[in-house]
C-alpha cells in the first residue's frame, strides 16, 4: 500500500513538474526576451513542487522498509 | 557505490561527524586550490589565466542573477551569494564521483540553510532597523480593533515560516544529492547479476542536478533577500504592488 501511495506521489508531482515546464515554454516561445525572467520564476516553482514530494518521501519511505 | 548489492536489502553509506568534517576539507581544498589557480591571473586590465576568466564568468552570472531577483542594490549581496553557490556545487561535484559528500548530509545542508536564513534576517535588519524588519512580520498596517486580533495572529504565522524556510532549504538539497545516491544503488543492485552498473547511466541527470540546486538555493536567498529589503529602494510605501522585478511577483510560501 505504501508503494502505491509513493507512486501517486510521484505522479502528482509528475504532472505539477508538466505543467510548470509546459507554461514556461510556452511563455518562452512567446516572447522570447522574457527568458531570463521566466527563467527564473520556472526554477522557483520547479523547487516548491519538487519539495513537496522530498517531504512525501521522508514521510511515506521509512514505513517501505517494514 | 556497490555496497547494495552485496545481498542485505539496506544499507547506505554512514560516514559519521568524522567523514563528515574529512569530506568537507576534501570540497574545501578543492576550492581553494581553484581560486588560488583563479588568483594568480589577476591584474588591473585583461584576465588571460584560464580560471581567472572562468571565475569572473561565474562571477558576472552571480551578479546577474542579484540584479534582477533583488533590484539595483542586489549588487552588495554578491560575496555572500556566490559563497553560497561555490561551496554547494563543489560539494556536488564531489557527490557526482564519491560515494558520500558535505550535500548528501542533512546537518551541513542545515547549517548551510540557517547561515543563509540567519545573513536574510541580519540584513533586513541593517535595512529596515530591529523595530522595522519585526513589524515588517506583522503584515500590512491595521487600525484600532484589527490592529490587536488580526496582526498577532499574521506575526506567529509569518515567524513559523521564516523557520520552515530552515527546513525546507535544506531538505531540498539533501532530497536530492542524497536521493541521487539511493537512486545510483538501486539501479546498481538491479543489473549487479550481470555485472552491469545501471546506475551510472544516471550520470548526465545528475550532472544537471548539481548545477540547478546549486543555482536554486541561492537564487532562493535571493528572493528572500529581496522580501526583506524590499523597503530599500526608491518605492517606500507600495512596495507589494506593481514591483518592477520579476521574482518579487512571485508567491513565496515556507
């Protein structure tokens, strides 16, 4: 059941983790001197989304091992 | 690297405080044998010195990032930050070809996570004055009745998340340099019946991992850098609306 419920993390992360790098492209792609700046706002949403399964991990993973 | 493989489920390198503290010196000496490559090349006119050039490369990055996160004062905060960057990456590089490094560690990410915090509050301090940067936890200005119910109430939550940023700093970089490491072992013991070492085929993500944490802790000092002097600049009173940066815009929980 654990690894059920870490796999669900990892897709919800996933699909997050899509959606960012697909708007930031797409913004990209649109205005392409804007770069820098989205740039860096990808990269920070990039770190909040990644941070939630980090969390889910060290949640959910000790309890893999019993 | 291939400890997983040798039959028992789990087992992970333990290095102690002791090989701890012995592969900080490693990263360390790596980077002042660099920058002292990187100083011979000084001079008032033409870098021509291979490291002295790629250094200031780095350098000009570093203050490029500054500039646009915090704003044209960004320029001060720029030791500090590139500090931040070089001892973090070295350490991933070291993570990249040895089996434990300072960033696979949860107390150096920590003490590299409370610095950062701890040099963010001393700044904003220096900034807005004690009184200022403590009232700045408030929230925005509330009359009479407000005043008393709702800004207690915004200072405790604003005060439990400057703390969460501690944590999430530094779980950040030890979820991935030291999760890289887990990821490496078990596709280690995956091909270990055919002598194929699969986990080094994670190589080029992880390469790509070292430069993006590097860069994401410390632009992440820098947005709150910028939160926290944000008062600074020509905009005294507004500065939450229509802020001319980009990453200011930017929603920053914990």
């Amino acid at each position: 059941m654990n690894v059920i419920g870490l796999g669900l993390a990892a897709l919800g992360c996933g699909i997050g983790l899509g959606l960012i790098g697909y708007g930031a492209m797409q913004g990209m792609a649109r205005q392409p001197e804007a770069i820098n700046r989205l740039q860096v706002a990808m990269l920070i949403a990039l770190a909040f989304v990644e941070l939630v399964f980090l969390l889910t991990v060290f949640v959910g993973a000790p309890g893999l091992k019993g | 690297m291939f400890a997983a493989a040798e039959g028992e489920a789990e087992r992970t390198v333990e290095v102690g405080f002791l090989g701890t503290a012995v592969y900080i010196v490693v990263v360390l000496a790596l980077l002042f044998l660099l920058l002292s490559f990187a100083k011979k090349g000084l001079n008032t006119r033409v870098f021509k010195n291979y490291w002295t050039s790629r250094f200031e490369q780095l350098y000009l990055f570093i203050e490029g990032m500054c500039v646009n996160v915090i704003g044209a004062h960004g320029r001060r905060y720029v030791p500090m930050i590139i500090t931040f960057w070089l001892v973090i990456f070295f350490g991933n590089v070291v993570a990249l070809f040895a089996p434990f490094s300072p960033t696979a560690s949860l107390s150096f990410n920590l003490g590299l996570a409370l610095t950062s915090i701890a040099y963010v509050q001393w700044e904003g301090m220096k900034a807005n004055g004690i009184i200022g940067h403590f009232s700045h936890f408030a929230g925005p200005k509330l009359g009479g009745l407000m005043a008393l119910v709702i800004s207690p109430v915004i200072f405790c939550i604003e005060v439990v998340s400057e703390l969460m940023k501690n944590v999430s700093l530094s779980l950040r970089l030890y979820g991935n340099i030291h999760g890289g490491h887990e990821a490496v072992e078990k596709m280690n013991a995956l091909g270990h019946s055919i002598y194929v070492p699969f986990g080094e085929f994670l190589l080029p993500i992880k390469l790509l991992t070292v430069v993006v944490q590097a860069m994401i802790f410390t632009l992440l000092t820098c947005v709150y850098l910028s939160l926290v002097t944000a008062h600074h600049s020509e905009d005294d009173h507004h500065h939450e609306t229509d802020s001319p940066h980009g990453a200011e815009g930017v929603a920053v929980p914990a």
